[in-house]
C-alpha cells in the first residue's frame, strides 16, 4: 500500500497531554477484526471519544471544535504496551500525519513510519513549551519539514531538528511501503540480477 506523499506540513495541531498512552487506548482491542488499513480513524480513541451510549464526549480534545489539524501533540510515552499496528493505522486513517512526544514506544515509532506516519521527539522542556502554547493557542502553525528534518512554529521560536532513519525518510517523502519501495526498484533489481548471472 502507498500512502500520501510527505515534505513539507504547515498545519495547527491537537494538543493530546496524557502521557504513557498505549496502543489499546489508541484502538481499543475489539476493533481489530478487520485486515484491512481502511476504517479504523472513526473508532480512534473510542472510550475516550464517546460514552458507551455513543454520544460524544464532549471534554475530549477530538470533541472539541477550538482543535483540528494533522498533527497530535501528546504526552510522554506514547504508543507504549502492545504491538498492534492497528495504532498506526487508526491515527493515519484519523488523518494526522505527524504525532509529536518527548519518547515513542519503539515498536510504535516503527509502526509508524511503516504507516505513512512522521513521529518527532522534543525534549520534555520542548514537548511542555509546543503543548502550552497548542492548548492556549489552538490557531497556532506547527511547521514540519521532512526534506531538512526540522520542526518549526515560528511564534514561539521553536526550531527543532529531528533525527529519522534515511531509508524511512524516502519512503514518507515518495508515500512508499516497504513493497512499492521494492517495486520502484525493480529495474535496479532486475538488472543486477541479470549482470550477476551473466558473471557466472
């Protein structure tokens, strides 16, 4: 599966400051029945989105109209406890792009690049300032540029350069998978093939 091509996101955020948020509260574990990527963003943090009569709740940040973008500030430790890549799919699905913390779980972080997800990590004194500021002012532009990994919000002065893997980086700059990667190589790969057969 591809996915949407990534370089450079201008966009306000969701300020999300629970920390330690596992991958079952991400996706609650009776939503994984299907195989499928598609879907899965209208049950993102179910039993915190909505009570169990389905009604929304309305203290929750993704009930709340004052935040929208593509991009999820959270708290410390996000996507800890299982592996699910379900996480990965439920929040790309949502519609974010970019998950911002102070530490990933690595599994998740892993999944997440496998899903078309960017996760950056501040430090927790950068994590605390970017937080405050989306909370009380939600109408404020974070900046991620993954060519020159950097993130950016100007009003605050905010310049971060962030580390990704350089493999991962062509992969969200293309919208590759690790298959569509391997595909777009396959002339590359065919002709090694030939000229390695061709010296034996």
């Amino acid at each position: 599966m591809s996915f949407e091509k990534f370089e450079l996101l201008k966009s306000t955020a969701v300020p999300l400051p629970n920390e330690n948020v596992d991958t079952d509260q991400i996706i609650p574990a009776r939503f994984l029945k299907a195989v499928e990527r598609k879907g899965f963003g209208e049950n993102l943090f179910r039993d915190w989105r909505y009570h169990k009569s389905n009604e929304p709740i309305k203290s929750f940040v993704l009930n709340d109209a004052r935040y929208s973008g593509q991009i999820l500030v959270a708290g410390k430790n996000f996507g800890c406890g299982s592996s699910r890549e379900h996480a990965a799919w439920a929040l790309y699905d949502y519609g974010f792009r970019v998950i911002v913390s102070s530490y990933f779980a690595d599994i998740f972080k892993n999944n997440a690049y496998n899903n078309g997800l960017v996760p950056i990590q501040l430090s927790q004194a950068e994590l605390d300032i970017l937080m405050d500021r989306i909370i009380n002012h939600p109408n404020t532009v974070v900046e991620i540029d993954l060519k020159n990994q950097r993130l950016n919000v100007d009003e605050i002065g905010l310049q971060h350069k962030f580390e990704i893997n350089q493999y991962k980086k062509e992969c969200l700059i293309n919208g590759y998978d690790d298959f569509t990667y391997l595909h777009h190589m396959l002339s590359e790969i065919e002709r090694y093939e030939h000229y390695r057969n061709a010296a034996f």
